[in-house]
C-alpha cells in the first residue's frame, strides 16, 4: 500500500474504531480517514508531571493531578438517578468522586483500597470539594506514561463520550494510528525551506503535536504546523491567480467612447478623488488586457466606490457589452438604479431594475431587452441569478457587499457567458491585511482610501441610558435647524420577538416625546410588507416625517444627504463592524453629522472597548482591525461559507508575522517555479494537488 494511500483508509478500519464509532466520528467530527484523525489537534496540555494535595484544593483551582487510594465506592440516590461516589485519600485529606453518568459501567472499574491517579476540575458543592467525572488511573499503569509530561486534551461531545470518545478516548486511538502510520508521513514541504527556516520534519511535528516531548518541542510542532498550513493557503490562492491569468481570456475593452466622455464632461457630479482616479486607472489596465478581471474593491461608506463602478460600466458599453451591478437586498438595489439612473439622466442609456417583486410584464420585457441587446445595464438583487435571465454579451459584473452572497450564487452569474465577464466586487467594510490576504489571497485589490471633497467626518458620542433626555433635546435641536434623524435598535435573529419590542417601546416612547402635528415618525423593519415598509421609507426620503425609527434593514441603501443625525439604540448589541456601516448612513450632506450610541449603564469589557474604538475614530480599516481582534475571523465577511477560514491550528490574527512569512515564500517560490516542476518542489506539489482534490475552483467568480 502506498504512503498515501494508509493515510485515506476510511476511519472504521483504525483498530478500536469499527462501523459504529465511525458512523458516530463522522456525524460529530469528520473524521472519514486515518488522515483526519492525525489532524484532530489538541486544544491544550496538562502538565501531568505535578501534583497536588488534597487540602491545598482552593477555589482557583482549574484542572488538577491527585494520587491517592480509594477508601470506599458505593452507588447513591435512587435507581433513575443513581451516582457513583468514591472517596480519594491521600495524606492530607479525603475527596469525593462522583460519577452522574455511565456510574453502573464505571463502578466494576474500580477497586477499593488501591492506589490511583486522578486528574480533572474540582467544583465546591455544599462547602466541599469534589471531583465530577474525573480521569482515573492505576498508579501501576499510569508507570507505562511517566515519560509523557504533557498530556493533550481534545475537544469532544456528548455522543462522542457516550461512546467512550472522551479526550483520553480520541487519545488511546490517536496513540495507536501514530505506531500504525508514523512511518508512512511523507513530507510536504521542500528541503530548501526546512532548511531555512529551521523546520523540524513533519512526522516530528506530528509526533510531537499529539505526544510532546517537552514543551520546546511542542512550539516547534506548532510553528512548523502552523507555518504549514498557512503555506498551502497562500501557494494555493496564489497559483488559482497564476491560472486564472494564464488560462482565462476576458473581453477586451480597448475604446473609451461617448458614454464615458460624455457622462464624464456633462453629469459627473464632482471631481474625482486620488483614489477614484487610481482605482479607475487599475480597473482601465484589467480590462484592456485581454484578461479576465477580477478584483475587489474596497472603500469606506460613502467612498465614491459605485461612481467608480459605474464608470467601468460605460467602458463596457462604449464596447459594445452589457453590464449588470447585483446587489443583496431590495432596498439598496432600488437605491443603485435611483441613483445610478438620475446620474445617467440625458445619455440615452438604457437602465432597468430586476428584483423578486418585479412585475411579471415588466420582467418579460427586461429578458427580452437582455436577449437583443437594447438593455444596456441591469441592476437587481438575487433575481438576477435566475437561469430565464439571459444576456446577449455580457461584459461585466459589478457586485456590491459581496460577503453577502454565497459563492455558488456568484458562479451562477459566471455560467451565463461563454467567455466569462469581468468581476468587480465591493465591500463597504473594510477588510484587515491579515483576512483579505487569506480570504482574497486570489484577487487583485483596490482601495478607496478617501472621502469625496466637502464630506465632513462624522462626530460619535457615547450617552448611557439615563441621558435620553439629553439626547431627546438634541434631537430636537437638530429637527428645528430643518435635518432629520435615524434611531436603529438592533434586531438579532434569535430574538425577533423581543427585540421588536424593544422596537415598539421606542416607537412608542419617541412619539411622547416628539407628538404629532409638529413632528412625525416613520417606523420600518424587516417583518414589515414590502409595500409598507417602501411607503414609510418614502415619506422619510421626501422629508414628510423627520425622525425614522428602524432595525437594521437601513444598515445598507439609504442615501439621504438631510439625516445628519444615527442613534443607536442598545449600541452594546452591535459588532463594531455593523456600527461603522449604521454610521455610514449619515454624513451624506455638506453638513456636520453626528453618531450617538445609546447604551446600558454596565458594559463589558468588549463593549466598552467597541463603544471607544466608534467614538475614537472614523477608519474603517482601524475599525476592522479592532473588530477581528475582538470577534475572530471565523464568523466575518461569511468566511464560514468559504471553507478558507476553517483552520486547524494556525491562527491569522495572533500567527500575522508567519502568515506574512508563508505569503512571502510561496511568492518566491511561484516566481522561480510557476508550475512547481523542479525536482525541490515535488513535495509541494504533491501536497497541493491533495488539498485540492475535490475543491470546486471558485476563484473565477472572486
């Protein structure tokens, strides 16, 4: 059998396994081969070399060693809920030992009078400690594992551990794949950089990874691992691009015509940016190179990110193409077609929007104009990805707060060209170095890093609940100087009730304090009818009420230059992420804006830092920053769906420095050997073709 081939050996032929544990591993883990298993890292280490005393357990004690003798067992309670109970003497003192689960099978485990080890977390009930399910030895046969200083633990759950799949259980298996297979771990990265970067082997780091030696060879372990895995992220990101560029013809859109020059001369309403004027420039060069773009654009709210994407547009019709701008929800598609149509107003363009609420006439005459080439740009939502919606030459493809359509959604827009558009994607949330470098890794990058001229930065303030008075008179203030103001609570999913309350109260609350006929209150959120929720939205847009009370369906798309005023109800309950976007909402006119976020008198220690981070500065990027360090990066941009971030032990915020490094070297490594065909590069190559087997390539479609 080759050395491959052992480690792909599905799970149940691993011995202490067999069909109903492997049924079990795979539903909880995924654990379909030896490979996965060897993988399944440890969460942390106990130092099994110290031990302690009975009486010197304190409350501060977290997982603990004793060595004792059992002076006595016996099952208690009734027979529906019997424990087992067992009691730990040593020198010092006694300790109970209680078992709630599995108590019948551990009782003829144990036998009275013999010295055991014992390891686990004591816990104080009625005055006393004891020690609930604990690992326990006998001292005879822990002899067997006095070399091994480090004990590692691994997660685990409760179908797991019912059938004996505990920490020590996963243990016992990994123990015994590694005496099967350590011989069979063949290398996955090249001598040169074992070498230069003073790697131990891979078997060793897997070895030692499950097993350590001593904690100095534990951190090689981990570095060398951690280095690994985030090599191959990059190598492969890297070389998806180095495809995509060779492989993947694009249009060619070599003529800049009437619809630019004209729009350029006679609609553009300010003066480009720097910024825009570089990003125009990048997009020019991808698009005349006879290469598929595909780039992401990034830019803080209010940036002039669409002024420029629309831009790329009309160099796609001055070719000949069609373009389409999708974006994720109704409201800010009807947004982009209003505004993208009023700039465009004179040109002679021909502009629709396609969204699910369309019409059933009007969607008729969009696929028609689509099919003979009169309908020039289409912007709409999801609608767009039907397979009836069929362009005559697509050109290019413009989607807007991309993280918030999954990538198979995206591939679909590609399917509909025979040569494939070009891709623009945009996000209005800032991305850190670290994530884009691992989520976009494939893509070129833009970067909008300027306000508009006249944009004046937000002022954020921070007021506790017991100042609403104080809020409620500057909002008066505001209202009486001719602006409007936005009051957004939060909507979290698993509480749309409650938090809709939170939403009435403060209707209710606001509509006492600013009563009718001299103020009137919109209210919108998301469990609305469309029908209602655009009529509110429009009375706040014409500037017949002046104060609009929402959740966060406003978060994106809608642009309302008079709302100088965002508070934030319950500002605590927002990532920080979601508090830049809100904050976006104003600052839109030519006056000063302000932000307040409301919050509870008792924050925690997040809270606070998230609250003073919005009040310190307006960066998007620093923001983003923040936010990842706070939240992780398992759970932002949906980088869940993208399978890049579901990483083993490397760690892209606290391992920045290595993931840099890895970029680095795969880089170099690409441009000395594109195809990785020298002799060196073969276990890297090898390795590369292992990860990806059977991975979809969604590169194509950013």
């Amino acid at each position: 059998m080759k050395t491959v081939d052992i480690l792909d050996t599905p799970i149940e032929y691993l011995k202490g396994v067999g069909p109903v544990r492997a049924d079990i591993l795979k539903k909880e883990v995924a654990f379909y081969n030896f490979n996965d298993l060897l993988n399944y890292f440890p969460f942390r280490y106990v130092d099994r070399s110290k031990f302690y005393r009975i009486k010197d357990i304190n409350s501060d004690s977290t997982y603990i060693q004793l060595t004792g003798k059992l002076s006595s067992i016996q099952m208690m309670g009734k027979p529906r809920s019997e424990r087992l109970v067992a009691y730990l003497q040593d020198n010092s003192g006694v300790i109970e030992l209680v078992w709630f689960k599995g108590a019948k099978w551990m009782v003829n485990k144990l036998t009275p009078n013999e010295e055991y080890v014992v390891f686990g977390k004591p816990t104080l009930f009625n005055g006393k400690f004891n020690i609930p399910h604990p690992e326990i030895e006998l001292v005879s046969a822990q002899k067997d594992n006095l070399g091994e200083k480090l004990r590692p633990l691994y997660s685990s759950t409760d179908k797991l551990k019912s059938k004996g799949l505990d920490s020590k259980g996963i243990s016992k298996l990994t123990r015994g794949l590694m005496l099967q297979v350590k011989d069979s771990i063949y290398e996955t990265l090249s001598l040169d950089i074992i070498e230069k970067l003073k790697l131990i082997s891979r078997k060793e780091s897997l070895l030692n990874i499950h097993f350590p030696k001593d904690q100095n060879m534990l951190d090689r372990a981990r570095a060398r691992l951690k280095f690994e895995e985030l090599f191959f992220i990059q190598l492969n990101l890297l070389k998806l691009k180095l495809i995509r560029i060779e492989k993947t013809k694009g249009h060619k859109f070599i003529k800049v015509g009437d619809y630019l020059n004209d729009f350029f001369h006679k609609n553009l309403p300010f003066e480009l940016t720097n910024a825009q004027k570089k990003v125009v420039k990048e997009i020019r060069n991808d698009i005349g190179s006879g290469k598929q773009m595909n780039r992401l654009l990034q830019g803080d709210v209010g940036s002039g990110k669409t002024l420029v994407a629309l831009m790329s547009m009309l160099i796609a019709l001055d070719n000949k193409y069609q373009a389409c701008l999708m974006a994720p929800t109704e409201i800010l598609a009807k947004q982009h077609f209003q505004s993208i149509s009023s700039i465009l107003s004179g040109l002679g363009i021909e502009i629709n929007l396609l969204t699910g609420s369309s019409k059933t006439t009007k969607r008729k005459n969009i696929h028609e104009g689509l099919k003979n080439g009169s309908l020039q740009i289409l912007v709409g939502t999801h609608a767009l990805l039907e397979d009836i919606v069929q362009f005559k030459n697509l050109g290019l493809v413009v989607i807007d707060e991309q993280h918030r359509f999954g990538v198979a959604q995206r591939a679909r827009l590609w399917e509909k060209n025979i040569v494939p558009p070009h891709v623009l994607v945009m996000t209005a949330t800032p991305i850190p170095r670290t994530l884009a470098m691992t989520l976009y890794g494939d893509l070129d990058v833009s970067v909008i890093d300027e306000l508009p001229p006249g944009r004046k930065p937000v002022k954020t303030a921070h007021y506790f609940d017991r100042d609403r008075l104080k809020v409620f008179g500057f909002m008066k203030k505001q209202i009486k100087a001719g602006r409007q103001v936005y009051v957004v609570y939060p909507l979290i999913k698993e509480s749309e009730k409650l938090d809709l309350k939170d939403l009435t109260d403060g209707y209710d609350s606001i509509t006492r304090a600013f009563p009718l006929p001299e103020y009137a209150i919109s209210i919108v959120h998301g469990q609305m009818p469309v029908y209602d929720k655009d009529y509110e939205m429009q009375r706040f847009v014409k500037g017949e009420t002046q104060i609009m009370v929402a959740t966060t369906v406003i978060e994106v798309g809608v642009d309302i230059p008079n709302a100088s005023v965002m508070i934030i109800e319950n500002a605590e309950r927002f990532g920080l992420s979601q508090l830049h976007q809100l904050r976006g909402r104003v600052g839109r006119g030519a006056d000063q804006s302000f932000c307040i976020l409301m919050t509870k008198d008792r924050l925690s220690e997040d809270g606070k830092q998230r609250i003073q981070t919005m009040v310190r500065t307006t960066d998007g990027f620093e923001i983003a920053e923040v936010d990842l360090r706070l939240r992780g990066p398992g759970n932002l941009h949906g980088t869940q769906q993208s399978g890049i971030l579901d990483l083993k032990i490397a760690d892209i915020i606290k391992d920045e420095k290595i993931l840099k490094y890895s970029r680095n070297m795969a880089v170099d490594i690409l441009t000395e050997d594109p195809h990785l065909e020298k002799d060196k590069n073969q276990p890297i190559l090898q390795q590369l073709k292992a990860l990806s087997k059977n991975k979809p390539n969604w590169s194509l479609i950013s």
